[in-house]
C-alpha cells in the first residue's frame, strides 16, 4: 500500500470555541455578531433577527401580564371567601364578577401568547446556524478553501479507461436500467461481485469505526417530524426529503438523524462525554438530479449506502473530536489506496445546521475529476438546543452539548472511484485491505 503525501495549503490548528447557540437571549445580546456570521453565509433575510426579537420581547410581556393577571385572580378568590364569612354578599358578588372579567383576560392572554410562542419557534427554525469564525467567504462551491491538496501521483490509466457505468456493465456489476425499470431514476441494482463489493466495504467501514472506539446502531430508516426537525432536516429540506404522508413519517437522508436523536430530551452528566456512535443505513435523497456525465451512474443517486459516525462532545472538546474525526476519514481512504484532497467549505456552501464542515473528495481517473465521498461536520449547539440536548456541570448547572458527525463512508462514488482508478486490461484489482471482506482480488 501506498503512503499518502499532502501540500497542506491551510494550517488546521485546535479551533477556538464558538459561543453561538442561536438562542434568542444570544441574538440579543450579539445581534451584529449573528448578523456579520449570517451574511458570511448568504442568508439574505437578516430581517428575520430584528423580527426575532421583537417577538421574544412581546411573549415576555404577554407572559408577565398573564402572571399579573392569575396573581390578581388568585388575590380576588381568598378575598371572596372572606366577604362571604363577613356576610358582605353583595361586595363578594362584585368581586367575583370582577375575576370573571380578568379570567376572560386571561384566557384571550393565553391565547395571543400560544399564537406568539409558535410564531417565534417558526421563525427560529428559519435562521440557519452561525458559520464558525474559520468558515471562508463566499458563494458558491467554487469558493471552498482546499485544506490540503493531494500531492502524490494519480493513477496512470490507460487511454483506452473506462467510466465505472460502463464498467459496471461489462463485468456486471450494476444495473441501472433494471433499477429503473423496478423504481426509477437513481436507484441501481448492484449484483455478484459488485453487490459483494458493496457489502465488503460496509464491514470495513463498521469494522475500522468499532477499532476506533465507536458504538455500533442499527437505526430505523424512517424518523418522525420531531427527529428530523431536531437535527435541522426540517423545515430546510422539506421537499427533498420522501415523506409518507399517511403516518408523518421521513425517510432518513442520512444516519446522523436517528442516531442523533438517541440523545433527544436527555441530560447527560460531565463524566458521560465523549459519546461515540456509527451506524450502516440505505439514505434516501429526493432532489432532482441534473444531466449529463458529473451525475451519471452512481454520482448521484435517490438511494445509496453510507456509513456514518455521529459524536456528542462537550462544548470545550468538540473541535478536538472534530480533528479525529478528519482523521479517522484520511484513514480509511489511505486504507482504500485512493487519492483524495480536504476542502473546508465556505459560508455559501454550508448545509442549514452546520457550524464548520471539511468535504472529502476522490479523484476519479477515468472521469478526470474529484468526487465528493464525505462530510464532516461541527453542529456546535444547534441541533442540540433544538433536541434539548444538555449536560449538568459539577454544579448542577445544565449546558448544551455540541454535536458533530461525519460520513464514514457514502458508497456510490468510492465504488466508482475504485472500479475506475484500479482498471487493467484484464480487470478490476481490488484494494488489498477489502480482500478479506470480498472473498476475491479481482474482478
């Protein structure tokens, strides 16, 4: 096996840990903060934050007048009680019309205050997380920062080198016409020894995540609305997720969402940290795919097999978890003997809930390009504030934990990068590290 060499292009030092929580009391009190972060990424409505808070203001006033109110029931009723043993029955009479008007109050405050609660909740699932003080200006992919470079020779195909769609297909290894004729689009049929690589390199992951400490789910492939809402599927990806309308439930695009969501509504102890988890699943993706040969064959799929590794940190250990996360990623592609490059994307690329996250990308020989095989990402506070997600400190005190998680394999494009970058003229060599788990050494 060969040893990787980098040109790293950007120091990655311990980061310094980010404070924002995306909590309407930090907004207050750090609104140009928010602001300057949220443009980094290109959220236009900054409006939205003004409006937040105005919001906030006015469910506290209702909530202080509804408690003046009850304060002035509760004072009214021991006096009624009073007037009647004094035999002042028509002053109790009075009273207790009088607390009838302010029970009606309270009830229409209880209301308007139901009203503002769920329209302050609506606008704070709308605010996408701050980008971390590390995340690069710009727009689009095309503006992500290369972390470090790959710097070693790429494979030296042949001229006469293949695309994996149409290697799959002359050593029958995937079906895409016969995966959409039972389905559609993006949904492939792996056979013999193609399913046997498929299910070769799901052991390796799973097993190389238990070497590195991490536990073992195997997590339902559809979650509830409070699940995907807390990991910040929903309201963001409404639409591209598949929902079954019938019972509420999702397809899960990826793992990290049921894994996750274990530690929904649970309050961990300081000691509980660090929690490591991983899990196989099929992931579902609704979004439409484009034309033309960057999302032919398996570069973009509706259905596909990953590997992901979920972590629960505490908030001054996360971005040292983060850094052995990007190490665990570089160990399995080392393994994989592929050449692949880091980018830390930059705020116009960033998913809806991230606070910092670093692509990993192959490089496929016959398509001449790289492809995008993971994502590691640094959620800090915000899927945890929305999963109520909290640790008590040695004084009782509750925190939020931060969350990250990282894909630890996406199969599709490590396949395809596999079939082409290891083609002979006789064949498809196998990486040495997958020989155990497939039971072969060529195709």
């Amino acid at each position: 096996m060969f040893e990787p060499r980098f040109a790293t292009c950007v120091n990655h030092a311990t980061f310094t840990i980010s404070t924002i929580m995306l909590q309407v009391n930090f907004i207050k009190n750090n609104l140009e903060r928010v602001q300057a972060s949220l443009q980094k990424r290109n959220f236009k409505n900054t409006d939205i934050l003004e409006e937040t808070i105005k919001l906030d203001e006015l469910k506290r006033s209702t909530q202080t007048s509804m408690n003046e109110k009850q304060e002035a029931i509760n004072k009214a009723s021991k006096e009624i009680g009073g007037l009647f043993k004094q035999g002042k029955k028509e002053e109790a009479e009075g009273l207790r019309a009088n607390v009838a008007t302010l029970k009606e109050e309270l009830n229409n405050l209880k209301v308007s205050f139901e009203e503002v609660s769920g329209k302050l909740t609506g606008l704070l699932y709308e605010i996408p997380n701050a980008a971390h003080a590390s995340v690069p200006e710009g727009s689009t992919d095309e503006d992500n920062e290369v972390f470090q470079a790959w710097d070693a020779n790429m494979p030296d195909l042949a001229t006469s080198k293949l695309p994996h769609w149409e290697l799959a297909k002359k050593y029958d290894l995937i079906d895409f016409e016969l995966g959409a004729k039972i389905t559609g689009a993006g949904f492939p049929v792996y056979k013999g020894k193609g399913a046997k690589l498929q299910r070769a390199l799901i052991n390796f992951f799973l097993d190389e995540a238990d070497k590195s400490g991490y536990a073992e789910f195997l997590p339902p492939h559809m979650v509830n609305e409070a699940s995907a809402i807390g990991t910040g599927q929903l309201p963001d990806k409404d639409g591209q997720m598949y929902h079954d309308a019938q019972d509420d439930l999702y397809l899960i695009p990826t793992a990290e969402v049921p894994i996750t969501n274990i530690y929904r509504d649970v309050i961990l102890k300081e000691e509980d940290f660090s929690i490591k988890m991983c899990g196989y699943t099929p992931c579902f993706r609704r979004e439409a795919g484009s034309y033309g040969a960057h999302v032919r064959g398996l570069n973009r799929l509706h259905q596909f097999d990953k590997v992901e590794i979920v972590r629960i940190e505490h908030p001054e250990r996360s971005y040292a978890a983060l850094d052995e996360m990007l190490d665990h990623v570089r160990g399995l592609l080392a393994k994989l003997e592929l050449p692949y490059r880091i980018l830390r994307l930059c705020g116009g690329d960033l998913s809806f809930a991230s606070a910092l996250t670093f692509d990993f990308e192959v490089f496929s020989a016959a398509q001449e390009r790289w492809l995008e095989v993971s994502s590691v990402s640094n959620f800090e506070t915000f899927q945890s504030n929305r999963l109520k997600l909290r640790y008590n400190d040695a004084n009782k005190k509750k925190h939020l934990a931060h969350t990250l998680n990282g894909s630890a394999l996406a199969l599709p494009r490590i396949v395809a990068a596999l079939l082409e970058n290891n083609q002979t003229g006789d064949g498809i060599n196998i990486p040495k590290v997958l020989w155990k788990y497939t039971g072969f050494e060529k195709i």
